[in-house]
C-alpha cells in the first residue's frame, strides 16, 4: 500500500509519518513483544527513507537482544518501533497510526511462543518462528 500515514504515541510527544510503502500487519507472539504489550505485537514496517519522525528527543530506543532494539516514548511509555540491527527498514506499531490506516492484516509469527490464555483464529497464516518475508531474529541463524 502507498499513501501517506501519520501516527503517534498515546500522549503525542512522539509523532510520524510514512510516505512509502507499508507491510501488511504481522502479529508477533514472541515471548519480548508479549512481555512489553501484555498480549502481541501488531506491526507493519516502512522503508527508513520513508519515515520522519517528530519528538526524536522523546523516543528512547532499548536493545532488547543482539539483533534489534525497541523504540518507545519516553513520556508515556508507548510501544511505537522494531529494528533488526542493520536493516533499512523498521517495525511500527499498528496501533500507532491514525483511523483510517488502511492496514491490512498479513500473518502471525513465533506463533509457538504464544500465550497459554488466548487463541488465534482468524484464519491468517501462522508461522512458528517467522516467515521468509518477515526479517527478525531466527531467519538466518
């Protein structure tokens, strides 16, 4: 999907903008994204030449393993970026961007790390680990 997108955290100290093309939205059920949301990560990414980003002096990145790091506001807290090191692309927060986003759901990943209380039945593909079109960590180790 092209178009232009706008988003922000929950207290909006943290804003951005896409100009380019958006991936369907993944769902990760990794143990990481479970523990930082409570329940899973709902994302698509964008090209890092396609994002600008307003308040960088609010966002604070985390590294939460060797291979990619979690970009958050540091006001509110508000879950907002993935990055895989290296990758010039980067993870956002479905539930960042403005109505209407026109996102559109893609898959489910590291579906075997999934919470015990829940089900996933939405008919969308679901892998254990990742898809080969979805780079994180496990695609290549």
């Amino acid at each position: 999907m092209t178009n232009h997108h706008d988003g922000s955290c929950l207290c909006g100290a943290v804003r951005f903008h896409t100009s380019g093309d958006l991936r369907g939205v993944v769902y990760c059920h990794c143990s990481q994204c479970r523990k930082q949301t409570g329940l899973y990560y709902a994302a698509t990414d964008v090209s890092d030449a396609d994002l600008r980003v307003e308040g960088g002096e609010n966002l604070t990145w985390y590294a939460a393993s060797d291979f990619a790091r979690r970009g958050f506001c540091r006001v509110c807290g508000s879950a907002l970026f993935w990055k895989r090191n290296g990758a010039d692309k980067v993870s956002i927060m479905a539930g960042a961007f403005e109505a209407p986003s026109g996102l559109v759901a893609d898959s489910h990943i590291f579906v075997a790390d999934k919470g015990d209380f829940y089900t996933i039945d939405d008919g969308l593909p679901q892998y254990a680990r990742s898809s080969a079109a979805v780079a994180v960590a496990g695609n290549d180790d």
